[in-house]
C-alpha cells in the first residue's frame, strides 16, 4: 500500500529545511474543519481548504487563521472539480467535512444530503484514485449511521441500522470509503463520530440552542427557550477533542474506522440544567416544550459509542467533560453577547 511521502514542488522543498505535510480539508468553514484548520496549522501542516462558495467569502469561523491557509473554490460534487483541486494542491492527507449536518434538515432536503453525504465522497475517492493513490483520506462518518442499533454502546462492528436520511447518506458514505480501501488499497479512513460540540456550532443544535438561551436570559436579554424532547439522551463531546482524532486517525500505519465518542449519555434536560445552574438560574423557570420540535418516530435512542479502539490504538481519549463542555459553551455565548451588548451599554451611559 502506498503511504503518501510524496516531496513538495521544488521551490516549496528548497525554501524549507523539512518540508511539511500538506492537508486538504473539504468544508473547511464548518465547525469541524476550521477546527481541524487549526490544529493542523499548529503541528506545521500546509492547510488548502475547500470551500463551495468564492473564496474571498468572510468565513466566520476562518477569521483566526486566513492569512494562514489557502482557500479553493470548488464543486465538491463534481469528480473533474476534485480532480483539479488534488492536482494543484497536493495533499499528503485529505479530510473529508463536507456534508449538512443538521439532522431533522436531511429529511427537507433529502437528495441534497444523499448528494454530499454519499455521492461526493465517492467522486471524492474516485478523484484520488485519479490523482494519486498514496492520498490518506479521511472520512467523516457518524453515530446516525447507527440509527435504531440493537446494540448498545456501538462499536465498529455493530451493524448499521440508519433512520434518517442523513443516516442513509452517511452510511453510504462509510461503505463506500470501505469498499474503495478494500478494492484499491486506498489509505481511507473513517472516523464514526458522536454529537460533538462548541461555541461553532450553529443556533439549530440543541447544545447551542440552550448554552445561548442560558446566557441570554442571564444578561436579561430574553426569558425563556422552547425545547424539544428533554427525555431525549446524547453522547455529547467536545469537538476540539473530536478533531484531534481525526488526525490520529490518519497517522496509523493502516487505514481503518473508528468510534469516537463518550462513551456516556446526558439528557436534554440534564444540558439545560447544568448550562443554567452554571450562569446561576433554575432552567424550569426558563424552559418550556414546544410539542412540534418533537422528533416523534425519528428521534434516535440509545445512541452511545464504545470507543475502546480509538483509546487503545489512536492512544485517543476526550479532555473534555460533559460538564466542561457544557460550561465552555455558556461561556463562550456569554462573552459573545456581552462583546455585541458593550457599545449599546457604552451609549446608554453617556
Ligand atoms: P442530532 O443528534 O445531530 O440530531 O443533534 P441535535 O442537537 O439537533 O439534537 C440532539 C437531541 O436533542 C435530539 O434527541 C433532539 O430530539 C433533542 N432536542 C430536544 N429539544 C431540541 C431542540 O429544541 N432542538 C434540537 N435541535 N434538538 C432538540
């Protein structure tokens, strides 16, 4: 099996003493890819990154670091678009982040996301097989593909069972970075990710949703948050942590999957508890349910990773707590809100 030690261009290799690794991340402006731009971008890699929108776009979540990275336009559906962008970058490992995430919107847009989330990694692995076969690829699989396991807590050997059409996709997804790894030797890798978290994560998911409302309501901006189910049990992580796996899960000597997860589940209800108690409130005067946010037959249950595997062979394991995670999260919003409230403060005092 090929292993990716190709040499940089010349001038790259002639400029440097050690020439450094080269990453191409798909969906760089994403939580988890801006993340991964980071950590990357800390151990010396070169950091390309693909984006579908033009590149002079401002990305949020890319501000820290756009002077440091480059960034390419291109049609991540579309093998001769991959084809040009593997050519011109590259890449010693590629990081595969591009697909919707938000679940309940796979099932408004459910040929969108079985475009991105199955089909774009297969023109994505087609693509390096083109390119150059010692690419290592990274794909970003999830604990939906799981859906309505009979096994509890998942492991890589548990068979999938999706349910939503996010699920579907990503199942797909897995399979075929499996197939292309058995069939042509590829380096592709996936890593099986549970709901992982941070201050990047968009206003839809729940961890956000309440981490905002708690530090809304405490600076008396608002007071009160409809939720959803709050029976409702995740494997939450934090992402930072989530995304040093996935580097790990390129450096090994062989191509494999991964679960990265917890390994425990928190309530809904235990979130908006611990996020309210940390900015001092009691969350049942804040909280209400709203009935239509009530997944119903699509909700998944017993959604919990064993990732044995990754702490034995990656040496992997979270820093984060659900505690700290949640914590981290108000924080973040708090400050957030205070740095927009400060200049609206600064004129009512005058
Ligand atoms: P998901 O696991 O990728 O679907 O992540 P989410 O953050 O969207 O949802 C996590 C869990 O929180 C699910 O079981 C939801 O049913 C539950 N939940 C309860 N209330 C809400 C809510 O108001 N918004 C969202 N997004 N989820 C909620």
């Amino acid at each position: 099996m090929a292993t990716g030690t190709r040499l940089l261009p010349i001038t790259a290799v002639t400029s440097r003493a050690m020439p450094s690794k080269r990453a191409l991340i798909i969906g760089i402006s994403g939580q988890d890819g801006s993340l991964l731009a980071e950590l990357l971008l800390s151990q010396g890699y070169e950091v390309v990154g693909v984006v579908r929108q033009p590149a002079s776009t401002r990305f949020e979540n890319l501000e820290a670091i756009r002077g440091r990275i480059e960034l390419q336009q291109a049609d991540v559906l579309s093998e001769i678009s991959l084809v040009d962008v593997l050519s011109a970058c590259q890449p010693h490992e590629v990081y595969n982040l591009a697909s919707p995430s938000f679940v309940p919107m796979s099932w408004k847009q459910p040929v969108l996301t079985a475009e991105f989330a199955a089909v774009g990694v297969t023109a994505l692995l087609e693509a390096i097989r083109r390119v150059d076969e010692g690419v290592r690829f990274y794909q970003a699989s999830s604990s939906e593909i799981f859906g309505e396991s009979r096994e509890v807590p998942q492991t890589e050997e548990t068979p999938l069972a999706p349910v939503t059409p996010y699920g579907v996709a990503k199942a797909y997804g897995h399979f075929i970075t499996r197939s292309y790894r058995r069939r042509y030797g590829l380096f592709a890798s996936s890593g099986i990710l549970y709901n992982h978290e941070s201050p990047r994560r968009p206003l839809d998911f729940v961890t956000r949703k309440v981490s905002h409302a708690a530090a809304a309501i405490s600076l008396g901006l608002k007071s009160e948050v409809l939720l959803g189910n709050l029976d409702a049990r995740r494997d939450w992580g934090y992402a930072g942590d989530y995304v040093r796996a996935m580097w790990l899960v390129l450096q090994q000597d062989e191509a494999d999957d991964f679960v990265i997860a917890s390994g425990e589940t928190h309530s809904v209800r235990e979130l908006a508890a611990t996020a309210f108690a940390h900015v001092g409130l009691d969350w049942e005067e804040h909280v209400r349910v709203d009935d239509t946010l009530i997944r119903g037959k699509a909700e998944l249950h017993d959604i919990v990773g064993d990732a044995s595997k990754a702490r034995k062979t990656l040496g992997w394991s979270p820093r984060v707590d659900f505690e700290g995670l949640v914590q981290l999260l108000v924080d973040a919003d708090v400050e957030r809100l205070r740095s927009r409230l400060e200049p609206v403060e600064t004129l009512a005092d005058i």
